[in-house]
C-alpha cells in the first residue's frame, strides 16, 4: 500500500512528491518519456513575487526564502522591463503600481537595452527583483528529494484506470496495478479527465496555449544582462534565454488538452506587436513551441482535498504560476495531509480550497 501516489511528473507532482515522501511511502506517475515535459518543459522560467491574483501572489512571496537559500538557491538576476506607448499612461501607471516597477527614462531604458524604439516607447519602467528560475534544477531536486526518501518517481506511465477501494485508490497503467491510501491529481492540463477517470467531479479547469519563439541575438548583441521586456497589457514578452531572445504573444487560446503546438498566425501577430517596441527586425525563428497554461474557473489555483471525497487531492489549475508558486504549495499540500498548521494566512488558504466549487 502506497501513502500517497500522484498523478503527473511536472512541477506540481514533483514539489509536492518532495514534500510527502519524507512523511509515506511515495510514487510519481509521469505518463511521458521525460519529467516535466509539458508545461513545466515549456515556461518562462521566471520568478517575479507581484504576478498574479492575491493567492498566487502570497505563494510566491512564501517561496521566495526556499528559491534562494534551498540547494545553493535556484535563482539568477533577470529583472522586468515595462514598456508602454504615450497612450497608455494610465496601463503603464497601473504596471508600475501593481509591479512595484520604478520608471526610468528612455535613454536609460534605451542604454540597458539597445533595441528599443524611442519613436514608439514613451515610457519605460524597471522592476530589479524579478529573477530566472533554473527550473531544471529544481525539478530534478524535487524528483532526487523524492527518491532520497524512499519514493519512486517512473516515467512510461500511462494511467489506464482508476478505481475507488475500502482502503484508498486503486490506479492502474499497461504494466502495474497500485493501491495507494491518497491520490493527489497533478496532471496539469489533464486534471479534470484524470477526476473524471476517478469519478470525482471535474472543477471546469481550462487549459490555454501559450506560444513561444527563439529569435538570435537582435543585432547580435550580448543579452546576458537584459532584462525580461513586458508590454504593460501583457500583448507580448521577450525573455533572454542561453544566448538568444525567446518572444511569446502572451496568448490565452482555450484547448483540450493535447501536446500543444504553436499558431503560425498567432506567433506572427505577437512578434508584430514586439516589433513595434524595438529597432531590429525578425527575419528568422530559431525554433517556436507551444504549452497548456491551465486555469480554474476563478484562475486560483486548486491544492487541497475534494469536497466530494478527501482522499482525492488536487494539485492542479497552476495556470502560468506553477514554478515560481511550487514551494509554497507543495507545503501546503504537505500542511494539509499532515495536519500540520499552514503559514499561510486563511484568505490564502480558502481562496485555494477546491472545495470552493460546488
């Protein structure tokens, strides 16, 4: 008998597999060959404390302290740019607000990154805290913590049936039958098919594409020292990644869940709208792909038991927040199981309570 088996091998699996296994016996179901190959295979690696709702808000802050002290810490300098157009003071005031982003002037803006168009920019704000995630790292730390205490993490594990016993949970795949006294739905963009295979009534989590794609080095500058450039209604962001410059559109495009792939038209509509702000042109991809952002209804995030049964948890609906908030909500998922009390405070706790829908 297993304590407590979940189901998917990204970053909301393998934080909360770290956390439980020193508390039971744990296994890692991860259906793909590779951990972390869907959305966690595919984020933007960043850990900026003032994105998002209030809840996401307060697990990001109450995992900053893991972010940089756990393992040589996980974080590396990166820093937010803001950039808006003259017509949008008053969306450029509400970033600088609720990002606690300082504006600078343009030449200043211009100096950090060369590429921008002061024709275009009329104003520019920079947020320094913001920070790269090694999300690499931190996954294989969260599947190594797992197996140090006696938990299994398998890959090639497709769950083929789930079924509800006097003990717990039965769930099987193509090789193996297992009995487990919990069962935690980390399954990222498949968590409501994963209840429903349960028979646990789904929570309406949509997943959303989110395109990405690699350009060289605009005018082959060094971008090492670059900050992440955000237009302040979110219609686009470019991001240094090992050398190149990685550009989303920033889209929200509902899908079932599915190996996602990128839009042609829509990566060239987000790659106009960040041509706008700069003076070098993109005349070539070096790559494009895509992944599934998945939201609750009211875009909380879901950690807790269901209300219909307890022993089903969800630690799912991460949207774009699952690695900078993993710390914090794999403790609390850990709180929760344990008994233990949680830090966090109680609007916190209830607005992330999958018992809040009926």
């Amino acid at each position: 008998m297993i304590d407590f088996l979940i189901i998917g091998g990204g970053i909301a699996g393998l934080s909360a597999a770290a956390r439980l296994a020193p508390l039971g016996k744990t296994l890692v179901l991860e259906r793909e060959t590779a951990l972390g190959y869907h959305a966690s295979g595919r984020s933007a690696a960043m850990f900026e404390q003032n994105y998002g709702l209030p809840s996401t808000i307060a697990l990001s802050r109450a995992s900053a302290a893991f972010f940089a002290t756990t393992d040589g810490g996980f974080l590396s300098p990166r820093g937010v740019m803001f950039l808006a157009k003259s017509e949008d003071r008053d969306a450029f005031s509400a970033a600088c607000d609720n990002f606690d982003a300082t504006p600078i002037p343009l030449d200043e803006a211009h100096q950090r990154v060369p590429i921008i168009n002061r024709t275009v920019t009329a104003y520019a704000a920079l947020h320094q805290e913001a920070s790269d995630i090694d999300t690499d790292r931190f996954l294989q730390w969260c599947a190594r913590t797992c197996r140090a205490h006696g938990g299994d993490v398998l890959t090639e594990q497709h769950v083929t049936g789930i079924k509800r016993i006097s003990s717990g949970w039965q769930v099987q795949t193509p090789t193996a039958v297992y009995e487990t006294r919990l069962l935690l739905n980390a399954s990222g963009a498949w968590a409501d098919h994963i209840a429903s295979h349960a028979g646990i009534a789904p929570l309406g989590i949509t997943p959303m594409r989110r395109s990405m794609a690699r350009i060289p080095a605009p005018g082959g500058y060094d971008l090492r020292d670059w900050p992440m450039l955000l237009d302040v209604h979110e219609h686009w962001y470019a991001k240094p990644d090992a050398g190149s410059l990685i550009i989303s559109p920033a889209e929200e495009d509902p899908m079932a869940p599915f190996d996602a792939w990128p839009d042609d038209m829509v990566l060239a509509e987000g790659i106009a709208r960040y041509q706008e702000f700069v003076t070098e042109e993109v005349t070539h991809l070096e790559a494009s792909w895509a992944g599934l952002r998945s939201f609750t209804p009211d875009r909380n995030l879901a950690l807790g038991p269901d209300r219909q049964d307890p022993t089903f948890v969800w630690v799912a609906g991460q949207g774009g927040y699952g690695f900078q908030s993993a710390p914090a909500a794999s403790q609390l998922i850990a709180d929760l199981i344990s008994g233990q009390p949680s830090e966090l405070d109680a609007a916190t706790r209830q607005a992330l309570d999958p018992r809040r829908f009926s």
